[in-house]
C-alpha cells in the first residue's frame, strides 16, 4: 500500500478535509489527488502544523503544497524547500553567482526537472485585473507565449537556478518578471503552486500529474497545450 501525505497552508480535520483554506488551495488539493489516484493508495492531507508532531516514515511520498513546513519536520527535500522560503536570501545568491536582475516578477516558467533532465512547459501569467482575494488566486492563464529569443533566455536562467539549488525532480515554477528586453528573477515554488491551476485543462499532463510523475518517476514523453477558442 502506497501512502502518500499532501500538506497545505489552512485548516484540515482529523478526516483530511479542508475545514478553513483559500480557493486555490483547495483546487491545487483535488488536481493533484486526481493525479494520484490509483489503486493501493493511499492519500493524507495535512495542514502544516499538523507536522510539529509527526515524523516523516521512509515509506511515505511527501507532497508539500506550501513553503511554510515546521523546521523541525526532516524529508528529504527539507534544504530545497528553506532555500526556496527564504526569498530575499535566495535572490541575492542568485544575483551574486549569476548577476541576474532580481525583483518582484508576475510570470512563472514552469519546469518539470524528470530524473532524464528538465521539460520545459508554457509559461503562465495573470489573466486579468481582479479586485477580489479568491478570484486574483483563481485569475492565472496558460500559454503566455514569448519569442524564441526570450524563451531561450529564460530556460538558461531556469536551468542554472535549479542547478544552484541542487533541484531534485519535481514540478517547479520559476517566477519572473520581464520588459521588452530584460528579464529577472523574483523566486522559486519547488511544487506547483497556485499558478499551476491555469495547467488544468489548458496542459496535458496537466503540471500537478507532471509533479506527481516526477516524485515517482514515471515518464514524460511531451507536453502538450490545448487548441485555444
């Protein structure tokens, strides 16, 4: 019997529902348990603070949707995750070692890092202006399409980031911001976050089955985008 445990920023009940959690993350919960599912498995979602008195069995796949974990809580990704939470740290080693531009950015490259090397996937931007909470979470679109110049530089900044932070497989998104001839970086979701719900019917596989893939490592042949209306 696989196990696998999901932990997300919010509230969850003895019985693995969300009892108090944004919109996003509860869609982000029911795409990647959709990507789990299979026979002999078993699934786990706790919230964060559930993890200050659990330890993390071998056995178990860990799937943290949230950068926020207890640092007394030890998996094997643990560096990859603080690395990543410490955002101003982080930008200013990359700056350092890269000399790349970095500051605050609303765009995300996503990169599916499989065992055999990275896929890159379609980048995802905002939809629209909203004024709501739930809706900013929920506005995210896929593709946001880039000239092939632009594309190449962004997948040379992804891959040294990523090889900087050691990165296992896993799902990432690469958050960014750009002008007509520059780009820099803003930080690093070691899991698809929030953006990643604009992958649901836009991506196939979808970037929640890609990390889910990824953790287990089960091939990627392609990813494909759906013909838009």
């Amino acid at each position: 019997m696989l196990e696998v445990w999901i932990v997300v920023d919010g509230e969850v009940n003895a019985t693995g529902e969300l009892m108090a959690a944004s919109p996003a993350t509860a869609i982000m919960v029911e795409a990647l348990r959709k990507a789990i599912a299979q026979p002999a498995t078993t699934i786990k979602v706790f919230g964060k603070n559930h993890l200050n008195s659990l330890n993390l069995p071998k056995e178990v796949v860990f799937c943290p949707l949230t950068l926020h974990l207890p640092s007394n809580f030890d998996f094997p990704e643990k560096a990859i995750f603080k690395a990543c939470e410490k955002v101003e740290l982080f930008r200013y080693l990359i700056s350092e070692n890269f000399g790349y531009v970095t500051r605050t950015g609303n765009f995300w490259l996503p990169v599916v890092l499989t065992q055999k090397g990275p896929v890159y996937a379609e980048a995802i931007g905002p939809a629209s202006e909203t004024s709501s909470e739930s809706e900013v979470e929920l506005s995210y679109f896929q593709p946001v399409h880039f000239s092939d110049a632009m594309r190449q530089k962004l997948y040379e900044m992804a891959y040294n980031i990523l090889k900087f932070l050691n990165a296992s497989p896993a799902t990432y998104l690469i958050q960014f911001g750009l002008s007509d001839k520059e780009i820099w970086f803003d930080r690093v979701f070691p899991f698809p976050a929030a953006p990643a719900i604009a992958s649901i019917n836009a991506q196939t596989p979808d970037l929640f089955t890609c990390h889910w893939y990824c953790l287990t490592n089960q091939p990627i042949i392609d990813l494909t985008i759906a013909p838009q209306s």
